[in-house]
C-alpha cells in the first residue's frame, strides 16, 4: 500500500530491516571498541545519519521512516 503525502508511512518493512542490521553493525563495533580501547561510543547519531541517507535513495521515503 503506498501512503499519501498528507499521511506519511513512520514504519515499513525496510525501516526495520535497515533499523536491524544498523543495530547489529553498531553494537558490535562498540562491543569491540570496548574491550578493545575502553572507549564506547554512541551510536544513535551515526546510525541515523546512516539510515537517512540509505533512505533517501528510494523514491517514496518520508523523514519520519
């Protein structure tokens, strides 16, 4: 089903899968920077920035997703 502009779709099928593996990727680097330096980092503004961007490719994205 395709969303309306006026009614924006906030979860889909490829938010999640991108949401999945953004998670997997950042957890493990940070699980690995851990014990590795002793330096965490956080990994919300970079995963976001990253899945923005991916996002942006396909043609019925909204920031919202």
């Amino acid at each position: 089903m395709r969303a309306k502009a006026s009614n924006p779709v906030e979860f889909s099928f490829r938010g999640i899968l991108l949401l999945i593996l953004l998670a997997i990727v950042f957890t493990a680097s940070n699980v690995y920077l851990s014990l590795k330096v002793g330096l965490s980092i956080s990994a919300s503004i970079p995963s976001a920035l990253l899945a923005m961007s991916v996002l942006r490719f396909f043609k019925d994205n909204s920031i919202l997703e």
